[in-house]
C-alpha cells in the first residue's frame, strides 16, 4: 500500500452525528447498512433463458409481462445480486426486502443498541421476501438465492397488490397495474409511490434494454398503454403536495428551505447571460437534516438540492436563477446546479439508494430540459470532476460522490446510456468512453479514518466492491504504479489507491483519446501523460460517436490549461475589479496528445451581483476538455478540433 500522500483529508462539510438523522430515516422506511454487506456482488448472467422465467411468471400469476419486467427493471436494473443483499436490503432482480436487526444494527448511522431497532427491522415493508416466498410457497432462502424463484415471488406479489384494488381480477391490460406497481415500491408517500409508478411506466410505453452481466435484456415499448394514474388513491397514502415555492417537476415530493444568502449569490440566471450548462453531484457527508441546516447557517456553502436516502424526498435551498456556492469554483457555479445526496462517499453504496436515484433522475431530466443541459458525462459531472480553480486550490477539491456513485446506470435512468453501442475499443487516435460494469468491476480502495464521515473507520482498511472507476497506470502491467497527479504527488511520486486520490482514475462516462495499445490494455492521453487501463477485448470501453477532439493547433507547442473561463483583465469594465484567469501551471498539453471535448467553446465571462446583476463577456471562448478525471478548460484559439 502507498504512502499516504499530505492531500488526504476530510471534506469541507458538515459531518455531524448520524445517529438521529438515520433513526429518523428509517422510520419512513429507508435502512442503512453497513457497506462490507450491502454492496452488490457481480452480476449474474441474466440469459435469454432468463427472460423467459420473466415471461413465464408473468403467465403463472396473470401478470402483464411488460409490467413485470418494468417493475424489475426500475428496482434492480435487472441485476441478481446472486444472494446478496442491495443498497436498501433488496434480494434478486425483484428487489424483494427482507431485513434484519443485524443489518439495521451494522449500518454506517451505527443504530447498534438502539431502542428503536427492533421496531424499525419490524417493518413489514423492510419483509417483502418473505411475504411473497409463502405466496409461492417456496422457501425464503431460494427466494434470496434463486433468480427464477426471486421472479416467480414478486410477480406473486405483484398480483396479490393488483387483487387487492380491483377486488380480485388480474386485467390484462397494463395499464390497470399502475396501483399495484405503487404499492411495490414500498412508499408511504404518494409521491415517492406516484414516482416510481411514473418510471415503471415510463418503461412500458418508451422501452429498455441492458446488459447485466453481459447478457441481452429487453422491455419492448408500446406507446398504446395508458396508465390508470387514479389509482394510486385506493392505496390511502399520505399524500403531501410539493412547496410551490420549489423549482421540481410535480411527481417529486419536493420542499423548500431557503439557504442563508451568505451562501449564494442573487442572480437571474439564464435571463441575464449566465447560462447553465452544468449539473453537478455531490454528497452530503452528513445527515439530510444537518446538511440542509448547514445551508441556513452563514459562512459555508449551499447546494441547490438535497436528496435524502430513504425515500428520495428533494429539499432545494436555493433558487436556480441563483448561483450557489458548491463546487468550490466560482466559475463553475455560475454556470452550475449542484445535487447533494445524502450520504458518505466512502460508504457510497450503502447509502445510495433506489429511491434516491429515481428522484435525482426525475429531476436532473427535469432541469436538463428547463435549461437545455446536454445529458453527458461532460454536462452531467461529479464534484470529483470540477477542476480547481487556480494552482493553490487544486488538491484540496473534493472527491465526491466518489467511485460507489453508480454513473452507467444513472445515465440510463436519464435515457442517455453510456453503453449504448457494443463494447470495443479502436484505433490509436480514436475517441473511447469508459464503460465498466458496476457490478462486475469489483475495485480496491483504502480508506482511512479521514475519508469516512461517518467514524466507523478506525484505522486504513482496504475495501473492494463494485465501483464506476478503473485505476490509470503508467505501464501496460498490473503491477506498474499508477499515474500520480502533479497536485496530489510531487516529483516522480506514484499515484495511490487511496480512495481520495481522484488523481489516478477514470470514471464510467468519461470520454479520452487512444494513445497506444498493447494486449490487455489500452493507453489513454490522460493529464497530459499516456496512461493505461486494463481493458481485455475492449470490455471496459466503447467507441465514442459524435464527439469533438481537440488537439493543439500548428506551431503550438503547448496548450495552456485553466480552470475557469473569465475574460481577461483589459475587458472588464474600470468599475470592476477583473478575476483572475491564469494557467493551471503543473498541467501540460503538448503536441501529440489529444482529448475529448465538449461540442461548443463557450465564450469567457464573469458575473457580478453588485452592481447589479452584471455580465462580462470576453472575446476568448473555451472548450470544456476531459483531461484527467477532473474537467479542464482550453482557449479554443489554442487548439483544432476534429469529429471522428
């Protein structure tokens, strides 16, 4: 194991005692478990065999079989956790819950000895397995451990839903399940219910295909099915309306609590020149309830949104017309919306739930819209990606959501998949996106008091679970050291398997230029040296379409690279003092190398609320750039671009 490099430290957030926070979770239905358990395992192959014991339960229990299959889709993505138990205590593609006081008492809010735990893992909710198991009659462990069995089990509890509110029928029709498909989702909220009622179908009418485990899943789509939204009313859930005051589409159950105005700026985005080209998002390292008070606290910083865990329920805190401090750099927060979640990056999986995905899914397609945000892996970003903003603030940027935020199904969820051409790799000069399999691509990281926000880390332990990364290394070898960052290692230091060290990985959906191949591997031109990844017949990629390569331009020698995009200093106004704009300076982009680019330079510009509502434009405009595994800036004089 490396040494641990002088960056390692905790984030600059609020990490208060989680105890209260999760106890209050779990008394609307979420859990929290500890992550050495809760982490899928690899994926089991779901063979077109597989898709006909979907075909066949949807027979045995009279249930439509696009509805079945949409149903599964949403809670698993079609992944079998071959017997292992999901993020929120899910068994198989049917997601069925079977939780248990050990569960509840080993989870990262330590609810161990606490006198709410046997009433809480007493929920019905949290026992769906074992209701649906006697529905079949089939013992509770082959629920768990066979898939077949996991989906003759919750098609049974499917129909027993949909007996329930027709009075015993089971219609053919798809569209008369929609009560039923609420009542699965286990919600109490309305809501939340209507949410995932709304994505089930969604499915049904629209279509999904995956992957998992590397075998074909397909959800054919009939526009003609027409759900029966009304009723979700016979299932008497509370049914709370949204704050008005909240900027959410309406199937959100979405709150307002205004942050204090020292932790963002008034402004009057898009209407007055600052365009919002970005989302990023982050985690909370904290409690939902302690992260949304932080934000009314003055002299700290506030996200838009908030996401909670449990249910998926959203709290915005700041208006989007406004710039809120996130990102730890302004220019990227002028142009940004920032999403946290609750959680602890180091616990990711654990705590990134079902419900929170659907949520920030609904959402992020919601403001994608409103404010034309392209859905790619250059628009859409983690706060892991944001680049510091001069030399002196590069290695203290965060690192979240980190390598548990699951981005392939995410931009799935978004309808804009990572993987939606087959895996490859192509010729040296070639765009590639990286495309690892979540479950499959089982990481090791250390972890180290420092990361884990939640204090159950006592000493650095390396942990291996599924993960969005793959490790970038100097050699085509497994045991070459891995590419180090200039700002996190100095010198001829290697780069760590730190989980903090963001300086020596790629994420699922990043986009990077072929440098070399050689066997196994593949060699990417990754800040400004050629990395490699392990990448054996092209599985953790595919060939990148319609994208923007820039390369530097003739008698360019290097390329200048920056973090923020202002004008420069002769083009502000005497009444306006100019920020500054200088090169990341360890940074390097010399001829020969090339990286993936965003469509559009977008012109250089600055805001200030004082006078106000001010925007200065510039005459340089700049190319967002994939250049490490954070983003960087390039002046679009500096450089040519090509579309493979």
């Amino acid at each position: 194991m490396a040494p641990h490099a002088s960056h390692r430290r905790r984030r600059n957030k609020v990490v208060t005692t989680v105890a209260g926070g999760a106890a209050a979770l779990l008394a609307v239905g979420g859990t929290l478990f500890a992550g050495s358990g809760a982490q899928a395992s690899p994926a089991a192959a779901l063979s077109g065999a597989q898709q006909q014991d979907f075909v066949a339960a949807a027979g045995e229990f009279h249930v439509p079989a696009p509805v079945l299959l949409g149903v599964s889709y949403e809670e698993s993505q079609w992944v079998s956790h071959s017997g292992r138990y999901s993020s929120d205590g899910g068994y198989g593609v049917m997601n069925l819950a079977d939780v248990t006081p050990r569960m509840v008492a080993g989870g990262s809010a330590g609810e161990a000895g606490r006198h709410e735990l046997a009433s809480v893992s007493a929920n019905p909710a949290m026992h769906t397995l074992t209701t649906a198991a006697a529905l079949i009659g089939a013992p509770a462990s082959q629920v768990r451990d066979d898939d077949r069995q996991n989906i003759r089990a919750g098609a049974a509890l499917l129909a027993s839903y949909e007996k329930k509110i027709t009075g015993g029928g089971t219609p053919s029709d798809p569209g008369q399940w929609y009560g039923a498909v609420a009542r699965y989702s286990q919600s109490t909220g309305a809501a939340a219910a209507r949410s995932f009622a709304d994505a089930v179908f969604q499915d049904v009418r629209h279509g999904a295909s995956a992957t998992p485990g590397g075998q074909r899943m397909k959800l054919s789509a009939d526009s003609a099915v027409q759900p029966r939204t009304s009723q979700i009313t016979a299932l008497h859930l509370n049914d709370t309306q949204p704050d008005p005051q909240a900027q959410c589409p309406a199937r959100l159950d979405c709150q307002f609590a205004p942050a204090n105005t020292a932790n963002y700026q008034v402004a009057n985005r898009p209407a007055d020149g600052v365009d919002i080209r970005y989302i990023v998002i982050h985690d909370t390292e904290s409690s939902y309830q302690a992260a949304i008070d932080s934000f009314q606290s003055p002299g700290g910083d506030a996200a838009n949104y908030v996401i909670r865990s449990a249910d998926g329920a959203v709290t915005q805190s700041v208006p989007n017309q406004d710039v809120a401090f996130h990102a730890g750099n302004f220019w990227f927060n002028m142009h940004a919306i920032g999403i946290e979640h609750e959680g602890f990056a180091a616990q990711g999986a654990t705590w990134y739930t079902d419900a929170q995905y659907r949520s920030t899914a609904v959402l992020v397609r919601y403001l994608a819209a409103e404010y034309h945000i392209p859905l790619d892996r250059e628009h859409i970003i983690g706060h892991d990606n944001v680049p510091g903003p001069q030399d002196g603030y590069v290695a203290g940027m965060h690192w979240d959501p980190g390598p548990y935020w699951d981005w392939n199904r995410f931009m799935r969820m978004l309808g804009a998949p990572v993987d939606s051409t087959p895996h490859g790799v192509g010729p040296v000069g070639s765009p590639i996106t990286i495309d690892p399999a979540f479950a499959d691509d089982q990481q090791t990281v250390n972890v180290c008091p420092s990361d884990d926000g939640t204090g159950s880390t006592k000493t650095c332990t390396d942990q291996t679970g599924a993960s969005s990364i793959l490790y970038v290394r100097t050699a085509p070898d497994a045991s070459a050291p891995l590419v180090s960052d200039p700002y996190l290692h100095s010198g001829s230091a290697a780069g760590s398997d730190e989980i903090s060290d963001w300086g020596s990985t790629v994420s699922a959906g990043q986009q990077f230029v072929v440098a070399d191949r050689s066997g196994d591997w593949t060699a990417i031109w990754y800040s400004g040296k050629e990395g490699w990844i392990y990448n054996p017949d092209g599985v953790n990629t595919t060939p990148a379409h319609c994208v923007k390569v820039v390369s530097p331009a003739s008698g360019t020698s290097t390329v200048a690279l920056y973090g923020s995009g202002y004008p420069k200093a002769s083009e502000y106004p005497a009444n306006l003092s100019p920020s500054t704009q200088v090169p990341l300076s360890h940074y390097q982009f010399p001829t020969g190398q090339a990286y993936v680019a965003t469509a559009a330079a977008s012109p250089a510009d600055d805001f200030f609320h004082n006078p106000p509502d001010t925007v200065v434009k510039g005459t340089e405009s700049y190319y967002t750039i994939q250049y490490g595994h954070r983003l960087a800036l390039v002046d679009s004089a500096d450089v040519t671009t090509s579309a493979p």
